[in-house]
C-alpha cells in the first residue's frame, strides 16, 4: 500500500527493443531525483497511473522470470532513495539465477550493494555514472533530487576499486552549458583517473511538455534555441541540436576518451542518423563484455559439443 492506503503497482521485468534490446526493471514509478529534463519518469509515472514517485510493490519477486540480461532502469534511477533497498534484493535474486546486469545511475551505490555485485562479477556488465557537468549550480538546478558531481564520481573509484567495469555517462549534454571542450576535457580525464573504461554522451533531445518546461528555465534558454532539428530517433522524433554539432563534440569526446584509454560510445537509439553514420559505437551497452560473453557461450558450446543457443547479441530478439 502507498501513504494513501492505495495497492503500490508490482515491479514487472519487459523487453524494451528501445534500450539496445534488453531486458529492463523500474523499482519506482516516478523518480524522486526529480531531473527537469526527464521525460522519461512522468511517463513511467502515468503509465502506473501513481501522480508522484512511488516504490513498487516487490512482494511477487519469486514470481519474477530472471532474464538473461537486465537493464536497471529505463524510466527511474536505481540508486534513488525509494529504490535502494528494492534495488539490493532484485539484485540478490537476479545475479543468483544467473542474470547479467546493467545500471545507469545518479546515485550513489550503497557499500553493500557494491559487495554484491563484486561476489558477482562476471554477470556485471557495468555500471554507468551519470555525470555531465562538474558545475555544481547546473546540477541543483537541472537535476534537484541528485547527489553533488563529486560524490557521484566517487561512485567510479569505488566500482573500479572491485574490478567492476565503470563508466562515466554525459547525458544529456546541454550545448552551451556543457559542451566546452574545456569542460568536457576536464570530465573525461576525471572519470579515467578514477578507474573508468568508457565513456557515453548523448545531447538533451525534448518534445511538447517536456520542451515548454525546459525553455521556462532561464539557466537553459540560450541551450534550448539551440535545439532547432526534429531528430529521428526509435519511436519517434524530438528537437535537439543540428546532427553536424552532435558528430563535432562525439568526435571530439572520442578522440580525447581514446587519449586516455577509454572507450566512446554514444546512444544509437536518440538519433538514427548518428547510429548509421557508422562513425561511433552507437549501443549504450558495454559491447565488450557482450563478446567475452559471447566468446565463452561459444566456446562452452562447443566443449560440450553442442550449437551454442542464443548468445548475447547487442541488437539481436529478446534473449529470454
Ligand atoms: S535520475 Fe534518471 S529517471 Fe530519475 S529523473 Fe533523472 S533522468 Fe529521470
């Protein structure tokens, strides 16, 4: 029951073709991190019909199908303090039944959480952190129910510390607000001192509601004129900012992430035309765990002298 004596909806495990095809988990309907650039939350929200962040009901657990791969979470943050501890015991009973798991969060990974995930190491395909600008005013405005940068960030030491692979996510870029190359120099050095492998960045795309709000926030006016494209993205089209600004800061970012050892890819799905210009990895997922995993579905296959049924592919049909 939710503080109004109403039933909370029941967490669900779907297949999202819209997440590089995964398996993906919301334990809140709603986000209390509150990002004034999400649009993602109020649909989750309405969809559950609750009118503000709700944990869901996670008492069926057992009647959950582990997947063979999850994605936590598409229209929530894991990490939020009403998903916390539904965030562990999911955890505990997925990575149990073999499960593989993908986090973006920005939030803060509980000590524990992270101790579980570490006893579990091979099934962690990473976990993304979600930080696009140092600037901590930018951050209280943009993102009101979020943890400070640096303490995010911290997250990345502490991934990198249980040899989980760790990633910095810049999503979304504002143009003009983050995407100095100053800045983003500075964030990326950063995230590869601390341990990160990789790197995703992705420009604010918004439509209808979601843009009206935006463009009332003066901290992000200037950003928002520029946002004068409809873009093509899976499921639909938003205003963002022309393609030419998008392949010049990924080009960029990727040249500095490679200076450091780390890896770019940007989010194939909130441009088509960036995914077919062939010119980034465009899946947010970690392409290289999915071919070791691929790799030793194989080679177990063959050890045991059968055709390997259905390894992790990035773009394949649902792997359930
Ligand atoms: S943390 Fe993620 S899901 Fe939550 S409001 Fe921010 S962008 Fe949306």
């Amino acid at each position: 029951m939710d503080s109004n004596g109403q039933p909370r909806p029941s967490v669900t495990v779907s297949f999202e073709p819209r997440f590089c095809a995964n398996h993906v988990v919301d334990l809140t309907a709603g986000c209390s991190f509150g990002c004034l650039y999400c649009p993602f939350a109020a649909v989750g929200a309405r969809l559950r019909g609750v009118s503000r962040p709700t944990a869901l009901d996670l008492s069926r657990l057992n009647e959950l199908t582990p997947p063979p791969s999850v994605f936590l979470s598409p229209a929530s943050d894991a990490f939020a303090p009403q998903a916390v501890e539904s965030t562990h015991t999911l955890l505990s009973y997925l990575l149990s039944r073999g499960t593989t798991v993908g986090i973006v969060t920005k939030g803060i990974v509980p000590e524990r959480t992270l101790a579980l995930l570490a006893d579990y190491r091979p099934q962690v395909e990473g976990v993304a952190v979600g930080v696009t600008s140092l600037d901590d005013h930018r951050n209280t405005v943009l993102e009101p129910g979020c943890p400070p940068a640096r303490p995010r960030l911290d997250n990345i030491d502490r991934l990198a510390d249980r040899g989980l692979p760790a990633a910095l996510r810049l999503d979304p870029l504002f143009p003009v607000l983050d995407d100095r190359p100053g800045a983003l120099t500075a964030l990326v050095e950063e995230a590869a001192r601390r341990g990160a492998s990789a790197v995703t960045a992705t420009y604010v795309f918004a439509w209808g509601r979601y843009l009206r709000r935006l463009r009332r926030e003066p901290l992000v006016a200037e950003s928002c004129r520029l946002l004068t494209e409809r873009a093509p993205m899976e499921g639909g089209r938003a205003f963002s900012v022309p393609l030419a600004r998008k392949l010049d800061t990924y080009g960029f970012l990727a040249e500095v992430a490679s200076g450091h050892g780390l890896s770019f890819n940007t989010c194939g799905c909130k441009d088509l035309r960036v995914r077919e210009s062939g010119l980034f990895s465009a899946s947010c997922r970690n392409t290289w765990f999915l071919e070791e995993r691929k790799e030793a579905v194989i080679r177990n296959a063959a050890r045991r002298g059968q055709a390997p049924v259905a390894p992790l592919g990035l773009r394949a049909a649902p792997r359930s």
